[in-house]
C-alpha cells in the first residue's frame, strides 16, 4: 500500500487571505484524516505565507496519523523540526523565495552539510528523507549520507506524462530500482494528480508515500462546487 500524505499549504493560504482563522488549518487537517489521508505534510516557508510555523506546533499534537514536515534545512526549520519532532522529515533544497520546489538535492555538493542536518534528525528518532531528482549519483549519494528515504522529484514526470506516459515514467523506475538497491525506500511527490497518480503508482508499486496538495484541493474545489452552490441557494429559497 502507498500512502496517502495531504499536503495542506493550500488550505493554510486560504486562511491567510482575510486574516482571521477560517479555514481552521487544525481542523481541515482533522478532516483529511477521517476522510482516509494516512498522512499530513506541511511546508513551512520562512515568510510564512501557507503554513506558519506556530501551526506546525498546533498540528503535532492533533495529528493520529503520519506527520511530515517538508522544508530547506534552514537554522529556524531544524529547530522547529527537532522541537516538533514529526513522524518524518522531508529536506527540500529550495530557496526561501521558491514559488514552489522545483529541483532536487545536489547532495555531492551538499554533502557536509547535509550529513550534519540528517545526523541531528535522526539522533532524535526523526525518520528522514531527501528530495532528490531521478540521478543515479545523487541517489547513491544521499545513501551514503543516511537518509532513510528519498522522495522523487515527480515535476518532470508529470509535465511529460501528456504527451507520452512510457518514455515520461522510465527514468522514475530505474531511479526507483537504484533506490531499493541501496537500502532507500521511496516517496515521490509534486504535480502528481488524479490522471498521472494511477500510472505512476502501476510502475512503481513499492512507492511508500506520495505527497499529494496542489492538484487535490483544486479537486477538493471541483468535487464540492455543485453542493455548495446548491446549499447557498437552498438558504435563498
Ligand atoms: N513535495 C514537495 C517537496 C513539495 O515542495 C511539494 C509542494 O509543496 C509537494 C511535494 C506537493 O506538490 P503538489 O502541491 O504539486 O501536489
């Protein structure tokens, strides 16, 4: 079985658009739980425009099911990391001004740094897990660096799955196969959605968590229009 993590930055950016607690990031997170997410994922950014990091705080305790933090390893995130200490923790080589994550770990170039970062974590239990491109180097790399998984960078793979879904899925196996073969088990996450997931997940069955948030709260937005609409109307009866 392949998890299901919720990412809900969406839902944290709703609420910071007018200022007052609505949605309530605790309780939709909640929600997503009893509606069958098997995990949370949050990526606090430092200008906190999605998830801030006091709801990191206030997460940690509701959450029953898997919690993973996903962020650049700055000295702000390791210390909110290690004080919340989430079921997982997903290191993301972004800038603080990424639109969104858009490239893996260099971990040959980031090699010191990183080993120190992955050793604090997993001294406290913490499970950890590098986003990483489809490259055999790096995969390899950020096995012997320690971490426990990679989460594959699946951008690409959804921009190509279009056009052709064969050729856009083939580096994803073989980097998942160099994964195994070296003790790393596997996530994959972004701009996977409704029509590329079952593919992917068909390809590479052994996936153990994918991080699902863009595309899930625009089906959230499809998928409950027409009863929303419909109950607005019924109170203008
Ligand atoms: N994984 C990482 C590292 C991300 O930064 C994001 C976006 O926050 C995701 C997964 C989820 O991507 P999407 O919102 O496109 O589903």
């Amino acid at each position: 079985m392949t998890k299901l993590s919720v990412n809900i930055n969406k839902i944290a950016l709703l609420r910071n658009a007018r200022g007052a607690n609505y949605p309530n990031v605790c309780e939709m997170a909640l929600l997503c739980e009893k509606y069958g997410a098997e995990g949370i994922t949050v990526h606090p950014r430092p200008d906190e425009r999605h998830i801030r990091y006091k709801d990191v705080m206030d997460l940690k305790p509701l959450l029953s099911t898997e919690f993973n933090i996903e962020g650049y390893p700055s000295p702000t995130f390791i210390d909110l990391v290690l004080k919340v200490k989430p079921h997982q923790v997903t290191l993301v080589p972004d800038a603080p001004d990424a639109l969104t994550s858009s490239a893996g770990w260099d971990c040959l170039k980031h090699a010191t740094f990183l080993l120190e970062v992955l050793d604090a974590f997993c001294s406290k239990g913490i499970r950890t897990s590098l986003f990483i491109d489809t490259d055999n180097k790096q995969i390899e790399q950020a096995a012997k660096l320690g971490a426990d998984r990679i989460e594959l960078y699946t951008g690409p793979y959804a921009e190509r799955f279009a056009k052709n879904p064969e050729s856009a899925i083939k580096p994803y196996v073989q980097a998942a196969q160099t994964a195994r073969k070296n003790g790393l088990s596997i996530n994959a996450g972004h701009d996977l959605n409704l029509q590329n997931l079952p593919y992917f997940k068909l390809s590479i069955p052994y996936v153990e968590e994918v991080s699902i948030g863009h595309a899930l709260i625009v089906d959230a937005l499809h998928r409950g229009l027409e009863n929303s609409i419909q109950s607005y109307k019924n109170c203008l009866k």
